[in-house]
C-alpha cells in the first residue's frame, strides 16, 4: 500500500486511538464530513461527530489500499467496532488542502 499523506495518517492513528479531538485537529477549520447522511461543517461539527461515532462504534480502521488523485485520496479500510456486520470495508474519500483535511465522506 502506498504511504498516506500525513493528514491522513493523522486522522487514522487519532480514530484508531478513539480521541474525537485529535480526529478533528487532522481537519482544515472550514472542512467538511459527509458520513451516514449527515454533513458537518467546521472543527466544532466535526468533533462532535467524531464523539459520537467514537462513542456508538468504538471503531478501529485498518487502511488496506489507497488511490490517489492529484489532492484526492481514496482510503479503503477495514473498520472493526461495536455494530453489527464488524468488520466491514469502507471508502474514506480524502480532498486534502494545504497540509490538512478538507472534506471526508464515508462511503459502504
């Protein structure tokens, strides 16, 4: 598997360390996530989505291949956590912007 960029090495070590505070710092401060049909906008927004999700799935991610598109990224990895049908292979779409997260949707 190729190397991820920092940012998104950073937003996996932070999510497989459960700390929605650190999954929202690996974000730009005017980002945006798309996850499970909701968009959020903003570290604020995003923080608390992390808490949440953090709090129902207490999810692992264990990146199995990337595909890269000038600043898009697209990360597919197994998530363990506490739902029904774990593990499971998701797609973590990435636009990276200035060192940072952009946007992120998380896609089955």
């Amino acid at each position: 598997m190729n190397k991820l960029p920092q940012a998104i090495a950073n937003f996996v070590d932070a999510n497989n360390a459960m700390d929605p505070q650190r999954i929202a710092a690996a974000f730009n401060s005017d980002a945006k996530v798309f996850d499970e049909g909701h968009l959020r906008s903003g570290r604020e927004e995003i923080a608390a989505w992390a808490s949440d999700y953090v709090a129902r799935y207490q999810s692992t991610m264990e990146p199995t291949g990337v595909v890269q598109a000038g600043d898009a990224h697209v990360v597919r990895a197994t998530v363990r956590g506490t739902f029904p049908g774990s593990p499971i292979a998701l797609d973590f779409h990435f636009l990276l912007q200035n060192g940072g997260i952009q946007s992120l949707e998380v896609t089955a």
